[in-house]
C-alpha cells in the first residue's frame, strides 16, 4: 500500500507536491484538469515493470495496454524534453524486509521502502530516455535504515556509480569492470551483485518493487456493455479487466471464496456480497448468474428489479448497473494487498446509488477473508459531490476513521496547476472548500431568484397594462 506520492514534470503536473495516500484517496477537479493523470502514471509504471524489455525505462504502452502516453516529449511538462520526470513513493512491505550483511554480521530491516528516480531525454535514438537516478531507502518507524542508488556518471565519463549509506558496500577483488546499465526504470543489474562482495540483497529490492507494481489494478472510465450471454471456461481472470471485460468470468472464477465486511462479520459467499451490495444501492432486489445448460459454457445474468416479480437479462435493466458491476467485482475480488486504481465509478449513478457506493468503498476497505484483513488500497478519480458527501457523513458517524481517507482537488486556475489537499477533520467537515469545487451551487440559486422576480414584475406591469 502507498503511503506518499509525488510526480514532478509529468503532463500538466510541474509538481504535485506529496500526496498522502490512504485506504481511500479521492482525486477530484474539472474535466482535463490533471486528476487521471496521477493513476495513469503509476499504471504506466506498472506495464514497464511488466514489459519484457529490460531496457526499457518506460513503457508508454501499446494497442491492448491500460494507458497510451506516447513518446517522451508528449508527456514530458510543458512538451519540453530538457524537462526531465522525477518522482517518488513510499510503500508498506507486508513482510517485514530483513537484509544480513554477509561480510560484518550485521542485521538491518525496515516496514517501508521509499524509492525516487529521475528520467529524462536521451543521447541519440539507440537511447531515447535515459534513467538519471534512482534510489531505495529502507524505512523502520520513519527512520532511515540505509539507502542505496544508482547515479548517472557525467556525459564525458558513462556508466553509473552506485552509492549507499549507512550500508559499507565492499568490492570484490579484481581488475574493475562496468557496474552496468539499471533495469527498466527501477532495478539493480546483475553487474552490481558481481562487482560488490555483499550487495545480494539489491536483487530482494527489485522483487520488492515488482510485486508492489503488480499489485496494481486498474479499471477505466468507461466499461464494457451488458451482453445476454458471456462465456468462461474455468479459468481465474487476474482482474475484471480495465473495461470490465471480464466481470462475470470473475464471479464464476470466485464462487468458493467468502467474505467479511469488517472485524467478526459473518463471511458470505462472493456472489451473495455482489448481490447484497447491488441491492443496498437500491439497484436490484436479487442477482444471480446462471449456466445456460451443462454441456455449453455459457452463462446468463439475472436479475430482479426492486417492485418486479419478473426475472430479466442483465442488458434488459438500466446502463448504470451493467457500468457498476465491474467495479464492485472488482473490489471484492482483488486478492490481500491489492491497490486498485478506478476513473469515475459513479458514472451513469443515479445521486443516491452514488452516495451508496461510498459505503461500498467503506466496506472493501475493511473486508477480510481467510479471516485476514485484505489491505485494499483504493485510488478513485472522481466527478461526484454525493460520493463525497457520504463519506464526510461516515467519518463524523466514526464508520471509518478520518486517516483512512484522503482527498485531494486538481486546481488549474493557479498557474502551474496545483494539486491541493482537502483538509477533512474528525467531523467529516472540509476546512478548505475550493471556490466552485462543485460548480457556483450559490451562484445558480441567486440568479435563479433574480430572474423569478424580474419575470414577476414584468408580468405585474403586463397585467396592469391590459386592465
């Protein structure tokens, strides 16, 4: 789980200052006001880890991945390819990181890592981008444990240098020989490990990012519409893919697993919670996924609408459930430790249905299974004041505490745009409104008694006129 963020030179972003990252962060603003920006860099990242070249420093990604960014310059702030894109995080380990020096016996771990790199511009076309910097600290308590880096010589003198502290790196005897080019944006290189008697453990620090990045799901804007019927053969989907695409293959793949809303709730099998959520937003009455027969594997949705006795096809009732359905699935069917990035997962939500799902959220949060707390990260662009509203509501109402959320709003009236942070207190109220942060609610309800009253007199006058 993320604890901070900062991106520096990224599209709209010069800097984003930190971002304090919770159970539940929120990213509101206006429409290409920056906010989807912060998810699909880290998504970004997440298909350069994944990538198979490890050369690699970025993958913008391609036809089939989550973003498409482009080249360097496109993203790059202001266009500008001397700009160069910094960034930085901070992460919980879920297993304490235990490192051993072989050489002085002595022991170091740590419960955060904490990472930074640099990208910019590179040389010629064989090197594109060149990765400048990067640097692991392990963290215990908030304290730094040790760090180590890798910098980029000067452009008269190439290769790279690694760097630690508080960590004494020894070399092995011999005659020198290059430390090596870093892996993707983030990795050691084998080279290291060979050059140095005791720096084993940079590989530990590699796997460690890895799996933080994989961890990652991401669901888009705009998700997939309702069929009639939908085919799975058995297998267990990763995710509901980033247009839903493979919602109901989850909930089939899910069906033995159960789970709790919450410390010594009573665990209820997976489909039944989708259910069970669908109906609390006032969508559904039941829900239930059918085979269509034993010999096909094929597979119908149905469901029955709150007032109807009647049972009808997923496609048959309204667009915002088939929009919904990914992202409930998704929530609750992403395993322990699983940070799940979402762009507007109130769309087509009726105000209430909205409201709603904040509660839904509420819940992921603090779902477990295997009577195990599933520490679930979620990082939600959003356009809905009644998402938001509910959630100010259930922090006064103690239903989650005010740490566990954290909001922040894209301001692009300042120049260079700004990301500020929305100061929520214990009572759930918001200290810091932002001028219009909903539209001028005010402004609408003054101008609209202006013009009642004008309309008024004018008809007052036309009436005194035709008597």
């Amino acid at each position: 789980m993320f604890s901070n963020l900062r991106i520096q030179n990224f599209k709209l972003w010069q800097d984003t200052g930190s971002i304090r990252m919770a159970p539940i962060t929120l990213f509101f603003g206006i429409n290409s006001s920056g906010k989807s920006s912060i998810g699909q860099f880290l998504m970004m990242l997440k298909q350069t880890v994944e990538s198979p070249d490890r050369k690699a420093v970025f993958y913008p990604g391609g036809k089939t991945s989550a973003v498409q960014l482009g080249s360097f310059q496109e993203m790059v702030f202001h266009r500008n390819p001397k700009n160069r894109i910094a960034f930085e995080y901070k992460w919980d380990v879920t297993d304490a990181l235990k490192i051993r020096d072989p050489l002085s016996a002595q022991s170091y771990s740590g419960n955060m890592l904490s990472f930074n790199a640099e990208v910019g511009s590179g040389d010629n076309e064989q090197h594109p981008l060149v990765l400048y910097r990067l640097k692991y600290e392990l963290v215990e308590k908030g304290n730094q444990v040790f760090s180590i880096s890798m910098n980029r010589r000067s452009e008269t003198k190439p290769g790279y240098e690694v760097v630690a502290a508080k960590y004494s790196l020894k070399r092995n005897p011999g005659r020198p020989w290059q430390r090596g080019s870093p892996v993707r944006f983030y990795g050691f290189p084998d080279e290291v490990v060979a050059y140095h008697q005791n720096a084993d453990f940079v590989q530990e620090l590699n796997l460690r990012h890895e799996k933080l990045f994989r961890s990652l799901n991401y669901l888009g804007p705009l998700r997939m519409k309702a069929e009639r019927l939908y085919s799975w053969t058995g297998i267990e989907p990763e995710s509901v893919g980033y247009s839903g695409e493979n919602t109901i293959a989850a909930i089939l793949a899910a069906r033995n697993r159960k789970i709790g809303l919450g410390y010594r709730k009573q665990t209820k099998p997976f489909e039944e919670i989708i259910a069970l959520k669908l109906k609390e937003m006032g969508l559904i009455e039941e829900f239930k996924v059918n085979p269509i027969s034993e010999q096909r594997n094929e597979y119908e949705v149905k469901l029955r609408t709150k007032g109807s006795e009647d049972w009808v096809d997923l496609p048959d009732v309204g667009f915002g459930i088939s929009q919904v359905l990914p992202v409930l699935v998704q929530c609750f069917y992403a395993p322990h430790n699983s940070i799940i990035i979402m762009e507007q997962p109130e769309i087509h939500l009726h105000p209430s249905a909205q409201a709603a799902l904040a509660d839904v959220m509420i819940d992921v949060v603090n779902s477990r299974e295997s009577r195990t707390h599933r520490n679930i990260q979620l990082l939600i662009e959003t356009h809905s004041e009644h998402f938001l509203r509910r959630l100010q509501r259930r922090i006064a109402e103690d239903a989650i505490p005010q740490k566990s959320v954290s909001a922040y709003f894209a301001n692009v009236s300042k120049t260079p745009a700004k990301l500020e942070q929305l100061q929520i207190d214990i009572y759930g109220n918001i200290q810091n409104w932002p001028e219009n942060f909903f539209g001028d609610e005010m402004g609408d309800i003054t101008e609209q008694s202006k013009a009642a009253m004008q309309k008024r007199m004018g008809r007052q006058k036309a009436g005194g006129r035709s008597a």
